[in-house]
C-alpha cells in the first residue's frame, strides 16, 4: 500500500496557517517542558494519530507542540 503525499493527507495550506497559528499561542515543546526545558516548538504532532479522520485531525486538543530532534 502507497502512501499518500503529506497535502493529500490533509496538510495544505489551511494547516500551514493553523500551525503558525498553534505555534505562536504555543510557543514551547511540551516534552521538553516536561522536563524542566523550554526549547522552541517547530511541530505540530498528532497525540492520537488520525489516520486519515478529518476531525481528530482538526481537534486542537489532539495536537502538540514539539520541538525537532
């Protein structure tokens, strides 16, 4: 099974301008603020991963900020 290109998954424009906008409100990663770190988030991940379902994939609480190893 191939899989789909990240704008046929649902990452398109629209999500560019949501990210920016969760990043700005969320500007830190949560895991490493877990830790006791504040390093700058650059990703919006997926808790639960949608695979595919247009609404889990919009429900804010299901994202995150992180920040990339």
């Amino acid at each position: 099974m191939t899989r789909l290109s990240p704008r046929q998954r649902g990452y398109d424009s629209k999500w560019d301008r949501a990210r920016r906008a969760f990043l700005a409100a969320h500007p830190f990663c949560a895991a490493c603020e877990q830790r006791g770190k504040l390093h700058p988030a650059t990703v919006v991940d997926h808790i639960e991963p949608h695979r595919g379902d247009h609404k889990l994939f919009w429900r804010r609480s299901n994202w995150q900020p992180l920040c990339q190893p």
